[in-house]
C-alpha cells in the first residue's frame, strides 16, 4: 500500500483538553450537568412534584436531587465513556499497520462516521421540534457526543483493523511497542517529533 499523505483529522485544542488529568471526571461532571439542565428545562413539573416548594423536607429535596442525578446518569456515563475512548484511540500511527488504525480508521473512517451520527440526532431532533431548537434538538446532539462519539470510534479502530487483515499488512512488533503516540505532544504532531 503506498503511502498517503492523509494522516487522519488533527484536533489539536481538542486533544489537548481531552488528554488532561481527570478529564474523566470532568466530562462525567459536565454530561451529569447538561443532562439534569435539559431535563429540568423540558419539564418544570418535573422539578414540583408533590407538595409545593415551601412544604418540602429537606429528605424531599435530597429525593428529588437524587432523582434528578439518576435520570440524568446515562448523560455522565456516556461523556466519561467518550473521553476515555478519545484518550485509548486517539493516536498517530508509527508503522503502516498502524497508519491504516489509527490514521484511517480512527481519525478518519471514526471521526467522519462521528459527524454523520451527530449531525443526523440533531436533525431528527431538530424535525420534532418543528424545526426549531429545541429540548429534542439538544438532547440529539448530546447522545451524539455522548454515544455517538465514542461507538464511532471504536468502530473506526474496527474498520482499520479489518482492513489491515484484508490488506495482510501485519504488525512490526519491534516498531510496534507500546501505544502510539498521542497525536500531538508539546505542540507538533507525533509524526513531526518521529522525523527530526
């Protein structure tokens, strides 16, 4: 296979922020917080069940905060699991085997499928709106990011990996230790840092 100089899509300030310490945790936070906003924002009744608001106990408020936090915890689960997939596949490939991975299959094959899956949510959400942003335009665009982001590119990685077996491009083992590099590691791309 000769080489291309199609080297996969280079989110630069993206990795950057996604590759942080603790941005598990932080993607968790901001799903959990986007998912319980959309929700109290579709619903206010939703937010005053049972007795009016100056009759509550504080056990009713900690069940309704409870409440709300487990509604909305796909939301948390699904941005965790987006970062964790971005930091385990986001990578740049040293040999052709994984250049078909990483280069094509994740950051091209993933990246493209993710933007198509994205986009596609919030136009159905958009059109149950009466083509207006509204509370199903956003909550597709978040199970696009959310979902969509990370089972896009594992399947990119699925798609590379297939695609190499089918091409018999077989792994070096000797250049192939470890994880590839991270795209971008003190500013140049890890493919830059390889040819100095």
């Amino acid at each position: 296979m000769a080489r291309s100089k199609f080297a996969g899509f280079e989110l630069k300030y993206l990795d950057w922020l996604m590759c942080r310490s603790h941005s598990e945790v932080v993607g968790m936070i901001v799903g959990e917080a986007s998912g319980i906003a959309l929700l109290l924002s579709i619903g206010r009744s939703f937010a005053h069940f049972g007795p009016s608001a100056p009759h509550l106990s504080l056990i009713d408020i900690l069940v309704r905060a409870a409440g709300l936090v487990l509604i909305t915890s796909p939301f948390g689960i699904g941005a965790w699991w987006t970062v964790r997939t971005w930091k385990r596949l986001w990578r740049c490939g040293r040999t052709p085997h994984e250049r078909l991975i990483y280069d094509f299959g994740v950051r091209g094959y993933g990246v493209g499928m993710a933007a198509a899956i994205i986009c596609l949510i919030t136009w159905l959400g958009w059109t149950t709106d009466a083509n207006s942003l509204g509370s199903m335009a956003i909550l597709g665009a978040l199970a696009g990011v959310f979902f969509g982001v990370p089972v896009s590119l594992n399947m990119g990685y699925f798609w590379g990996s297939t695609f190499a077996k089918v091409e018999g491009i077989e792994a070096v083992l000797r250049s192939e230790l470890g994880e590839p590099p991270h795209v971008y590691e003190n500013g140049k791309t890890a493919v830059s840092l390889a040819k100095q």
